[in-house]
C-alpha cells in the first residue's frame, strides 16, 4: 500500500487535472476572489499613496513653528516680532547670503475648480519667501520663473497643475483680492507641496490685510540642533509656540483620512470575501458531489481519509492563488500609480497623490484568497472524507 504521502500526490494530482473538465465552476471561485482582491487592494493603496504623499514631505533637519496649541498652519499665527526671534535662535543654518535660513510663511485656502468637475474645490495657497528654494533644495522650478517679491505672481505645483484647471504659465487665478498670474511650474518630489500655489508673503498678506505670518518653516544646522532650538525657544517667555521636525508634522495630517479609507477597504473586503466564500462552497460541495463515486472508489481500494481531505482543500487553495494572483494583478495594472485628489479633513484642502501597490498589500491580498480557499475547502474536503464508500457506490 502506497504511503499517505504518496496517496495525497497522486489524488491531488487527479484533481488538479480535472479542473479543467469543471472549468466553469473553477472560475467561479477565481473570479470571486480576484474581486476580493483587486478591491481591497485598490482601496489600500489609495490609503498607502496618500500616506506616503504626507509623510514623504519634509526633512528631520527642518522645524515648523506654529502657535502653541494650534493643530495645523491654518490655524496658526506667528507675530512678526516672534518671527525674528525664531530666525535668531541658536541651531539655524545660515544661508547663501549670509542670513537665517528661514521662510516665515502664510498660509490659506483659495478655490480652483478640478479639470473635469467646475465645482470649486479648497486649494492651499503657501505664502513664502524667494530663498524657499534653498531653505528646501528638493523643489525645482522646471517650467517658467519663479515669483517676484512684492508682484502679485504665482508657482504652481506640478500635482495641482494636473489636477486643478487655470494653473498653467500665463494663466490667471484667484487667489486673494483679485487674479494673481501664473508664473512657473514647481516639482517638489511629488510631496504634499507640489498640490499647493506658492506666492510671495509679503504680497499675499498685503493683499489678504493680515500683519501676521501663519507659521514658519526653518532650516537646522542638522538634526541634532532640534533639541537645542526647541529648548531656546520653548524656555523663552515671549513666545509660546509649538515646534515639530517637519516629517512628524506632515505624517500627522494623514492619520485621519488613512484610517478612514483602511477601515473601508477592510469592510468591503470583509463583506466581499463573505461572498466569496459561499461561492468557493458552493463549487467545492458541487466538485465532490460529481465525484463522489471517483473518492469512493479511491477510499474502496485502500486510499485513507486524510489524502481525500488535503486533496480537496489543497485544490480550493490552488483556485484561491490563482485568483489572489489575478486580484493582485489586476489592482497593480489598473490603479497603481493613477493620480487623484482628495479633501485632506485635518487641512481641509485638496492633496493630490498616487495609488500605490505595495508588496505587502499584495501579500494581504494573497492571505486573504487563501484563508477564503482555506475554509471554503475545509467543509467540503471533511464532507468528500466522510461519505459511507457502500452508499457511495451503490449511488452511482
């Protein structure tokens, strides 16, 4: 009598070539969890690319100063007068002209209608300073100028300009008191930046009627001067302001919205692979019942019980793989890499970004197909194993 082993291959082996006698009902299961797959998956990489938008922006060696107690740039108020004690504090980099490298800047939200959509839509307009390309060196201007101080001109990131209409070079754009021109095209490594308008900040509060900065943005001699220069200005009694390293701030404007989206694609996925899993029930049950004389007569010539079963599951899981396989393919042609944008609700403006389809959503997806394969198998594969060989047989 062959070993159990040897049982297992052998009736596997058997099964695995008659799927493609049973290749409708196969494809029911492939097809159901490949649409499992494919959503969960879609849907966490929307999650992931937002996420990664956020929390790519920034460098450690930089520090953003708002009001104590102020939870985001909108919010905040930065004094002239405290502004020049924050340039003044120990641990800031000197510049190429010999001055603080440092970008007190404003901060607001402005209305720019989407390509396709003519509704308005909140975008984020940045006043800043002419050295804010030095002070972060990752942003180019790779099409016209830059802004000149005092003018009422604007750059455009190059995420806002695919996403929002009137944002090309010689465009007019609205943006405080009048249209502002378009003038030059930034990149900024496809950061949060890059869905913002920046213009001058003296222009802006001028034309906005405002004598005070939102926050502002300052550049460290490295990251081990944080600790001194949040110590300096945290223990001097004429400010109370909060300093965060630029990435902890930026990865904090994503928890909400990341969460929310993570949340949803696990419930599809879990109301989805519900489905999914009668369906590979339902064609397992059927698969043993149009072979129930074939495992009979398997069982009638000595073959054990436990082959039958792993034999059974492991034919669910190969239909599960392929079609975790399939979702995961198709997630990765359709979505990764298509750029959207969304309301951000912690800034209440839009952020364009990616999808993004990692290795380990991926796995999950494939984990999942196997765990629906797993237990849409396991009772079918129990059933195959326990069917009376006499009854059986005489069925047939």
């Amino acid at each position: 009598m062959a070993s159990p082993l040897a049982q297992t291959v052998a009736v596997t082996a058997m099964n695995l070539r008659s799927i493609p006698s049973r290749l409708g009902t196969s494809m029911v299961v492939v097809i159901g969890i490949a649409g499992v797959v494919g959503v969960m998956v879609a849907l966490l990489s929307m999650a992931r690319g937002f996420e990664k938008t956020l929390q790519s922006t920034g460098r450690a060696d930089r520090a953003l100063i708002m009001r104590g107690g102020s939870n985001d740039e909108l919010s905040s108020v930065i004094l002239r007068e405290q502004a020049q004690i924050i340039a003044n504090a120990p641990g800031v980099r000197k510049g190429s002209n010999g001055r603080p490298l440092v970008a007190p800047e404003g901060f607001l939200i402005t209305d720019v209608a989407k390509r396709n959509d003519p509704s308005p839509t909140n975008v984020v307009v940045r006043g800043t300073t002419v050295n804010v390309l030095e002070l972060r060196p990752e942003t180019h201007i790779v099409e016209g100028r830059m802004f000149t101080p005092g003018l009422r001109e604007v750059v455009a990131g190059r995420s806002a300009v695919n996403q929002f209409s009137n944002l090309s070079i010689g465009s007019q754009v609205e943006v405080r008191d009048g249209p502002w021109t378009v003038v030059g095209i930034f990149e900024s490594g496809g950061d949060v930046h890059e869905s913002e308008i920046w213009v001058d900040t003296e222009a802006l509060m001028a034309a906005s009627k405002r004598d005070a900065y939102s926050a502002m943005t300052v550049q460290l001699e490295s990251e081990d001067s944080f600790t001194a220069f949040k110590d300096a200005l945290s223990t001097d009694p004429r400010m109370s302001v909060s300093v965060q390293r630029e990435p902890a701030y930026y990865a904090s404007r994503s928890e909400q919205l990341g969460i929310m989206i993570r949340v949803l694609g696990y419930s599809v996925a879990v109301i989805m692979g519900i489905g999914a899993l009668f369906g590979t029930l339902n064609t397992m049950y059927a698969a043993v019942s149009t072979r129930t004389v074939e495992i009979a007569t398997l069982r009638a010539i000595g073959f054990n019980e436990t082959p039958v079963v792993i034999s059974v599951l492991l034919e669910a899981l190969v239909l599960a793989l392929a079609g975790g396989l399939v979702g995961g393919a198709l997630a990765d042609g359709f979505v990764n890499g298509y750029s959207v944008s969304t309301l951000n609700m912690q800034t209440f403006s839009q952020v364009a970004f990616a999808f993004r389809v990692t290795p380990d959503l991926l796995w999950q997806g494939l984990l999942l197909a196997l765990a629906i394969g797993m237990v849409g198998g396991l009772f079918p594969a129990v059933r195959a194993a326990r069917i009376p060989v006499v009854d059986a047989l005489r069925a047939n």
